[in-house]
C-alpha cells in the first residue's frame, strides 16, 4: 500500500467507518466488530504494542493488538475495540483526569494502576497522556470496567518530570 490516504480510503469501500481520528492514525471499524484497524503514521505505537504485549499489559491497561503491519509510511494494526475515550466519559469517570499524579486513587479503583503507571514511564511512554489518549473498557453497568492508555508518545524525559513532580510534592 502506497500511504495512509489510499488505505483509508480502501477500508471505507469495504465498509469500515472512522471512529476518531488524530494527529498521526485513523482508526476505523466495521459496524458492530470487536476490534479495530489503526492507520497510523505515528512510529511509538508499534513499539509501545511491543512492550505491553512483553511485560504482559497487553488486554490489561495496554490495548490488546492482534496484528501489527508496518510499511514505509507507518503501521496498520489490528486492536481490540475500546469503549470510549476519558474525554467521552466525562461526568461518568469518578477520578481526576491526570492519571500520572492521581495514580494512587486509580489503584483503588483498578489494582496494578500505579504499578502500570510507574513501568510504562519507565519505559519511556511518558508523554501525551490527554484523555484522548485514555480509554475505557465498560462493564455491563455502563461503569468503566477497565482503563487502557491506548497511545503514549515517548521521547520526553520521563524520568526529569517524575522528578520535578516528587520535587513540587516535597516542597
Ligand atoms: N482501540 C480503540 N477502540 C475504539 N476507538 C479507538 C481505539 N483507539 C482509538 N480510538 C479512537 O480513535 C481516536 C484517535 O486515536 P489515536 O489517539 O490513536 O490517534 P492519534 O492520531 O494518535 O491522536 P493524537 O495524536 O491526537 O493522540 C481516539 O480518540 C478514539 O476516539
Ligand atoms: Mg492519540
């Protein structure tokens, strides 16, 4: 496949629909499918996908990802399909936004969250946190049953801004 255009549009004459789209993926799916195909252009998903899938997040609080293609001008991947984004659940999500700083709160609502937290920074996929980039998995009481950072960037550095966070805490 040539670029991301001629694949997006080609998955549309098959019948996927875009369900979001952002600075660098379009992700789309069939009506009604449990999974969803991200057309991306974005080079930290793959290796985020590698890491959670090695460190067993994958399915957990990492999307679980059931095939990944990479081309020249990016990936395609097949992933589960996630119920909705923070931004989509506001109102409806009872815990502050920041997850990085709230880490505490949310491990009581979801255990191994701050475990989670505090590898995946460690790994290096400390940025972009916004609750674009947060999902949920719901439960049959419509309640978020599940959280998942779908799509970290990397290349910030990660350990610096833990440090200037446990800094502005002491003082
Ligand atoms: N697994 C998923 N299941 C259902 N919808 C999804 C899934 N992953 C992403 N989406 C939807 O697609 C949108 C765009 O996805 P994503 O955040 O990966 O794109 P992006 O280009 O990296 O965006 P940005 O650069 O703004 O973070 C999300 O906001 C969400 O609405
Ligand atoms: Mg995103």
């Amino acid at each position: 496949m040539r670029d991301k255009y001629t694949v997006v549009q080609r998955l549309e004459q098959r019948g996927y629909e875009i369900l979001g789209k952002g600075a660098f993926s379009t992700v789309m799916a069939k009506p009604g499918a449990n999974t969803v195909i991200r057309v991306s252009s974005d080079a930290t998903f793959p290796v985020y996908a590698e890491w959670a899938h090695s460190s067993r997040y994958a399915g957990w609080f990492a999307p679980m990802v059931y095939e990944m293609h990479t081309y020249k001008w990016g990936h395609m991947a097949r992933v589960e399909r996630l119920d909705a984004t923070f931004h989509q659940m506001r109102g409806i999500l009872e815990l502050p936004l920041d997850a990085r700083y709230s880490a505490q709160q949310w491990n009581k609502q979801f255990p191994g969250f701050s475990e989670f937290v505090d590898k995946v920074t460690k790994a290096g996929f400390c940025g972009d946190w916004h609750p674009g980039n947060w999902m949920v998995m719901r439960g049959s009481d419509g309640r978020a049953a599940r959280v998942v950072l779908t799509d970290p960037q990397g290349g910030e550095s990660c350990e610096r801004r833990r440090w200037t966070y446990r800094t502005l805490r002491a003082a």
